[in-house]
C-alpha cells in the first residue's frame, strides 16, 4: 500500500508475480525502511494526512494500528492498492418494503457454498458476474431461482469463436481500431452482432436497454442453458417487497422467498483519509489518468486499481504501478492542473458515450494500456514493427493484446518478449492437450478479416460490373 520514491521498483523483471526476485526486492526494501511491520495483512490503516509542510515536501503522516496498538510513520508517498471490491454495495433504501422481508437478505459477498440452499426459494438482484455465477450454482440445488435485473446484461461465453478462449480473440489492437474508426452506427452494429453470436438475448429477456453501450458483458456459460431448462428466470427490477414475496415492475410476484441475495456490486470508499482529495467536483471522482488527483501540489498520493476495463486487472495495475512510481520518484511528470482537468472531462465524454452514467469507472483495454505505456517509452511502435518485424507486427496487432508487448521497448524491456509473443498460442492451447489426436490447431490471424472483406469486396466488384 506504501511506497517510498527510492523504492528500488522491479519494472525490469517481466513476470515478477513468479520471480524469485521480488522476495528480495520487498525484504531489502522493508528493512531500508523499517517496514516489515507494515508487511503484515492484519495492519490497519487509520488514516492518512497531508504533512504540515506537504507543499514542500508532499510527505504523509500514515497511522496505523495493531493489536490495538497506534502508531503514526512519515511516508514520502503513498500508493493506495485496495481496488474497489472492498465495501459491499447493499442498497435497501432502493427497495421499498424490504424492511418489512422475514426471509434472509445479504449481499453476495457473505455467499460461500449452495448447499445450504437445498430446497429454497431464492431471489438473486443483479446481473453482473457474481449474481449469476451464484445463480447457476444454486440452480442445482435451490427449489427455485430468479433473477432480478434493473437494466440487463450481454452475457457472453469464455469460449469464444472456433472454441479459443474470448480475450485471446476479441481483445486486440485491430478490433479496437476499427471500434474507434467506423461510424458509430456501423460500429454499434458490429458490437451487438458479436454479442449475440452465440444466442438473441431478446429471446432470454437478457437484452441490455440501451444494447449499443460498451458496459462490460457478464461472463457466464451455464446461464442461457439454465434459463432454457427453466432452472433459473430473469425479471425486471424489484418494484417493492412484502414480507414474504417481491412484487416485480412487470407486476408479476415471486412468493414464498426464502432468501434475496443482492449481486449489487461494491462502493469505492477510502474512509482513511480526506475523499475531497479524490472526489474534487460534484461527488465524481476525478483522477488523472484514473490514478493521480489533480489539485494535489505534489504528486505522491497514487491510486492503484480504481478502474475498470475489458481486460485482465493484473497487467492493467502493474502499467499503473509502473508509471507512478516514476510519478512519485520524479523521473516522470504530471501536466498542469488545467491540463489534467481538461484531460479529465474530455475521458468523462467518451465514457458517458460508450459506457453510459452507471458505468463511469469503465474504460477502453487497450486504449488506456498503450497511453499508460507511452508515459514511461513502454508503448509498441506498430508502423515501424510492421517494417522491421513484420512476423511480429501481425502477432500484436491482430492477435491477442498480451501484457508482453509493454515489455518489448523502454524501461523494463524484456529481451524474451518476442518470443512469448510468438509462442503464447502454444501456451494456451497445450493445457487442453490432455488427449493428443492431431496437432494444435492454431488460429489464422487474419483469415476471419479477409473473410469478413471478402462480401464487401465482392458486392463493390458485382455492381461496378453491372454499371458498366
């Protein structure tokens, strides 16, 4: 959670989560500072202040406490890492007549195993991933199960075209290229239709309401089956409860509940220090780049983690953790506070167009990772890889959008990142090998692409033809 700006930060290991390294890096690290008694998970944090002297020296007074215990410690900065799945979003003042419920109700945070359902009647609110993951695992064992949805879900397979898993096929640089290059209708067009590949959600009552909005897609491969067996039932949003059943907007009731599971989601809360710091307009929060505050006179408060995009959260937060710690030991800096402001409401824009108002963490993968990496010198230049490497090119900007490629150039470069650029199908496909009846059949990157073109190119070529 805490970071001094000399600390000796292992950008230059690729894989430092299974480097035996970063175990040497952390103990140097904590008996340079005397912290490893901060290293302890039952540590907590009480607070933390801007120093008197903070606008000359940005440092922090951090107090914490253990076994009862106080102590406050001088820190040169400070990274706050605690994401935002920490705090249980429980909105009941949302339901009326929920206080008037005899069954039990708890958020899906305190779920832990369905066999305690065996034979209940249970009413899951929320369609994210947790709500119907719990959904589906009580389908097997709960008397009966339904699914309260304000506003819809896409929900997509992790098997995605041709069986590949569906952040290898659908996360890359040319997908997103065209995502931000096509007309919005023509792109709007070319989502919904990915989205439905494998079922209408029309005909599963799963349909988002407003389908065009790029807010992140459950996923989930036992729920269309389960609504077709009939094992679990989607409803709109809970109009009010009585003390036995949910009357739903539609007005139709489930009766007889045994439990209400809220799926709802979790709070952004940082109840140890000043959120004015953070949240500096209208109760938004308002971050540069989703990590720096901007009204701070020195840039050592980092926030690590408080994002939210389709794409793996490990390689998101180690780019995050890269340049702030540049940030931080001054090696990099931040614009102007106009300038972050500036950049700030032009990101809130494109959010509220692709994302919509419920989902203002929500931000593009690749588009954030690539300005993340040009920060420290760590983005690929794909015009000039396609003329020095062209293999290599056409691995990174059709193929999967894998954290190896921030590893290619600049600070942290890693001399074997071509290579497991070249050979991550190898990597994914030999776990499913188990049973070898041929050779692993690996994906024509850009086959799907000349297939797609082809009609185009051929309905141009038939009418040129016919008005000739």
């Amino acid at each position: 959670m805490m970071c001094f700006p000399d600390f000796p930060y292992p950008d230059h290991f690729p894989n430092f989560m299974h480097n035996n390294k970063i175990q040497e890096y952390i103990t140097v690290f904590a008996k340079e500072k005397d912290l490893l008694k901060y290293i302890q998970f039952k540590t907590l944090v009480s607070s933390v202040n801007k120093r008197p002297d903070f606008s000359v020296t940005g440092q922090w007074d951090v107090t914490t406490e253990r076994d009862g215990k106080k102590e406050s410690t001088i820190f040169d900065a400070v990274l706050i890492c605690s994401g935002h799945h920490v705090y249980p979003n429980l909105p009941k003042e949302s339901f009326p007549g929920l206080k008037l419920f005899k069954g039990k109700c708890f958020h899906s945070r305190e779920y832990k195993e369905p066999g305690i359902f065996k034979g209940k009647r249970v009413l899951v609110i929320g369609l994210g991933n947790s709500g119907c993951d719990i959904a589906t695992e009580l389908s097997r064992t709960a008397k009966q199960v339904i699914i309260s949805s304000r506003s819809g879900s896409w929900v997509i397979s992790r098997v995605w075209d041709d069986g590949y898993p569906w952040d290898m096929v659908f996360v890359n640089r040319f997908e997103t290229f065209l995502k931000n290059n096509l007309p919005k209708a023509i792109s709007d067009w070319w989502y919904k239709k990915k989205m439905n590949a494998k079922f209408k959600h029309e005909n599963y009552g799963l349909m988002p309401l407003n389908g065009t909005l790029r807010k992140e897609p459950v996923f989930n491969d036992e729920l269309p089956a389960c609504i077709l067996c009939g094992t679990v039932s989607i409803k709109p949003n809970v109009k009010e409860f009585t003390e036995t059943s949910a009357i739903f907007e539609d007005g139709t009731v489930f009766e007889a509940i045994d439990c209400v599971i809220f799926a709802t989601g979790y709070g952004y809360v940082y109840p140890f220090f000043d959120e004015s710091i953070i949240k500096s307009r209208n109760n938004e929060i308002t971050l540069f780049k989703d990590i720096f505050p901007p009204s701070l006179e020195k840039p050592t408060l980092g926030i690590i983690g408080l994002v939210q995009s389709l794409g793996a959260a490990i390689p998101t937060v180690d780019l995050q953790a890269r340049w702030a710690v540049k940030v931080v030991k001054g090696t990099c800096t931040l614009p102007s506070i106009t300038d972050m402001m500036n950049d700030i409401d032009k990101k809130m824009r494109e959010r509220l167009k692709w994302f919509g108002t419920s989902n203002t963490m929500q931000t593009d993968y690749i588009n954030y990772m690539d300005e993340l990496a040009s920060f420290i010198g760590a983005k690929p230049n794909i015009p000039w890889l396609f003329l020095t490497d062209p293999k290599l090119a056409v691995e990174v900007f059709f193929g999967p959008c894998s954290p190896y490629q921030f590893r290619l150039v600049g600070p942290g470069k890693w001399p074997g990142a071509r290579k497991a650029i070249l050979t991550q199908w190898d990597r994914t496909l030999k776990p499913m090998k188990t049973r070898a009846v041929g050779t692993p059949l690996k994906p024509c990157l850009l086959c799907r692409w000349v297939r797609l073109l082809a009609l185009p190119i051929l309905v141009v070529a038939i009418f040129l033809a016919w008005i000739q």
